[in-house]
C-alpha cells in the first residue's frame, strides 16, 4: 500500500470507532482532502467489539490491521508501535488523526511524532486530573504531541493552556461521537428486540415502569474483587427499584468470573447480555430510566439523549455533562447511588441540554479545518524547499 501524503486515520478499540466513522465520512465528502488509509490497531478484535460496530457505524474496514490484540500497557502499546512505524515508512502521510484516549492513540501519535509527521488529536483536551487512569496519561502525552487539537467542550482549551499548549494548534469543533449518534438515532434496535436476540424472557420488564442500563469495564471497578463485589452489590440495590440490562465488556466477564462473584448477579433482576452492537446500544440508552455507567463516551451520549446517567467514578474528564447536561457522579457510594435513583424514579432526572456544537455538524468543521491547515503546512513546506 503506497498512497503517498494520504490522511492515516487510527482506531483501535471500540469508542474510537463512533469517532472515526464520521470523520472518514467528511474527509472522503471534501474533494481537496487526500484520501485516507484507515489503520485498526487491532487492540480490539472480538467479532462483537468490531465487526458488527463497523457495519453499525458504515466505517468502512480498515486498510490495514496491525492485529496486536491484548496484553499488558506496554507490550500492548511497544506492540502497535513496531507495527505502525513501516505503515507510515510506506504511507507517508500528510498527516495522522488520532481520536480519543486509548492506547492506540498514544502509541501511534507517538511514531508519528518521532517521524515528524503531524498528528491531528480529536477530542483532545479533557482532562479527569487522575493519572491512576490509564486514558489520562495517554490524553496527556498525545496532546503534548499533537500538531492540531480538536476539542468537543470549551473548558478542554483551559486544560491545554494550563499544559502549555499554544492556543493557535486548539479549535473547538464540537463531538464527533455526537455527530454518529445523530446520523444513526432513527435506526437504533428496540430493546425488546435486543433482550430477545439474547435469548432473555420476553417477561423480563413486563409490569415494570422501564428499565437502567449498566456498563462497568473501568480497571477501578472490575479489576480488584472488592472493588467489583461492591459494585455488583449497588447494581443489586438498585435493580431492587428497576431492572437492568447489562451488556457486559469482556474485561468484566472474565473478572466474575475469575473472582468467583458470579452468583452475586444469578438472583438478581439484571438481564446479563454480551457486548451489544451500535445500533443495539443506541435503542438501549435512548429507552432507559437511566444509566449506570464508568464509561467516558456513555456520559455524553446520554446527555445528548436527555436520558439520567449515574457515573460510578469518583471524577469525570467531560465536565459538561455534569454542568449543563444530565450526569451526576456517584462513584461506588451505595447511600448516594440509591437515593440518585430513587430520586429519578420519583421525578425523572435532571434533563440538561445539549451542550455547544453537539449538534452532528463537528466532522465537517474539523474536515474544512483540516483542508486548510494541510494548505498551510504544504505552502510552508514548499517554501522551505525553495
Ligand atoms: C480499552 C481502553 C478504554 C476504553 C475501552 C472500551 C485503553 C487503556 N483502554 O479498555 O479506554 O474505554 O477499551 O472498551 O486503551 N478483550 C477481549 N476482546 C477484545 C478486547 C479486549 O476479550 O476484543 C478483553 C481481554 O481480556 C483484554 C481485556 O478485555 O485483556 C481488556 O482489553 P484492553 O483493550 O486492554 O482494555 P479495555 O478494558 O477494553
């Protein structure tokens, strides 16, 4: 593959695809843009964590997969790095787009950065000020990298200019996973379909004002047995009041499994499905009561669909959800979680808006954008070359 000053676009694992997917979508929509090279990492590679996300999201499949698969943080990252230097030795592109905070984005923003070749880092700037968190360093070193930063919510220029970065590599486009969210509400699942594709009784939410979702894969919560048992043990309190539909991530499942915390969820009003598809996921979060989530991009998909999301972490690095959309951080406080929950069966929840350029616009910025720094790059390059 030789697709000399093409655009390399990364993805990895699954919440960089609803981000990569409209950004493909622009690029290929502006005739002056070079073509992209879509590269998957592999990080992840289940059929259910790809494939089918793929389809969901019309990304097309990659061009090249390193296929690393899992492994510790620095085999997994040293891993995608040996494989991603002869992509961009035979590629050479003009730039390379990273998005979100994966390892993925680190190790590739990395190479590129080592070979001078620019990276272009979408949502860049978020910070939960918590480098236990494996994404917090990798969203600080890639955008100390980045030669252009796209932000999602105003506050993440503040956390760039505190860490020195100058304000004319930020702009502020908007959130990209928004835009796929807004293309693909219309053909989101029924849940009912979901739960029965799963083999789950067709009287599971019979007599029930609704259900909660949950999604649990944090180190923080499934990675120590007491950390998982006491959030398993929320998850029972609270199915107490509604049920739940869980897709479990695989990092849990094998946790469980592997603390013997199995039975704990056996008697429990909780409808265990594995990882769900895109357009599945979407009908369950737009039908829920609320959501029970650790994950980043839950938090500002449920804001954006007006739906209450309880978010089992002690910090957030997406403020905006909490100040002007409908999330609330509860962490593993059993006291604080149930009266939450209690509250919202009660009222309905805090509603929020929709923040700032959430509004499916935010690929077609960042591609315009992009169109006109690579102009920019390309005169100066020249004029080097004089
Ligand atoms: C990764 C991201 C995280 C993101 C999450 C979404 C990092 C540091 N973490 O975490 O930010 O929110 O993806 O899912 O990049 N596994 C499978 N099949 C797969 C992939 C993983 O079974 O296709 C299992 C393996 O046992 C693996 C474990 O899940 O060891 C963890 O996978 P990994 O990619 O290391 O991290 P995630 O927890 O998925």
């Amino acid at each position: 593959m030789r697709r000399m000053g093409s655009i390399v676009c990364v993805v990895g694992a699954r919440p960089n695809y609803m981000k990569m997917a409209p950004l493909v979508r622009a690029f290929g929509g502006q005739p002056a843009l070079p073509p992209v090279v879509l590269v998957h990492t592999g990080q992840h590679y289940d059929v259910a964590m790809n494939e089918r996300l793929f389809a969901d999201l019309e990304l097309p499949p990659p061009d090249i997969n390193l296929e690393v698969g899992s492994a510790s943080h620095a085999v997994q990252t040293a891993d995608i790095m040996r494989r991603f230097e002869p992509v961009l030795d035979d590629v050479r592109p003009s730039c390379v787009i990273v998005v979100g905070d994966v390892n993925s984005t680190l190790a590739c923003s990395l190479v590129a950065t080592k070979k001078n070749i620019p990276v272009v880092h979408v949502e860049a700037g978020l910070r939960s000020f918590d480098r236990t968190m494996p994404e917090e360093i990798n969203r600080i070193l890639t955008d100390q990298m980045a030669d252009l930063l796209f932000t999602t919510e105003r506050a993440a220029a503040d956390n760039l200019a505190r860490e020195g970065i100058a304000p004319e590599r930020i702009r502020f486009a908007g959130n990209v996973m928004i835009d796929s969210l807004l293309r693909h509400r219309e053909r989101a699942a029924e849940p009912a379909a979901t739960l029965a594709q799963a083999g789950i009784a067709t009287d599971f939410l019979s007599g029930t004002a609704g259900f909660g979702v949950v999604t649990l894969h944090r180190p923080s919560n499934v990675d120590t047995p007491s950390a998982l048992q006491e959030a398993l043990s929320l998850l029972r309190d609270v199915a107490k009041r509604i049920p739940l539909i869980w897709p479990v991530h695989p990092r849990a499942k094998a946790n469980i499994e592997r603390f013997g915390l199995s039975s704990l969820m056996s008697d429990a009003r909780i409808a265990l499905l594995p990882p769900q598809g895109y357009l599945e996921m979407l009908g369950l979060l737009a039908h829920a009561k609320l959501v029970l989530t650790d994950s980043g991009g839950i938090q500002e998909e449920t804001t954006a669909l007006a739906v209450p999301c309880l978010t089992m972490r002690e910090n957030t690095e997406r403020p905006i959800t909490i100040d002007q959309g409908t999330n609330t951080l509860v962490g593993r406080d059993r006291q604080r979680a149930l009266e939450c929950v209690d509250d919202l069966i009660r009222t309905g929840g805090k509603r929020g808006r929709t923040p700032e350029y959430w509004d499916g616009r935010a690929a077609d910025r960042i591609a315009e954008d992009l169109r006109k720094w690579l102009d920019v790059a390309e005169v100066s390059r020249r004029a080097v070359h004089a």
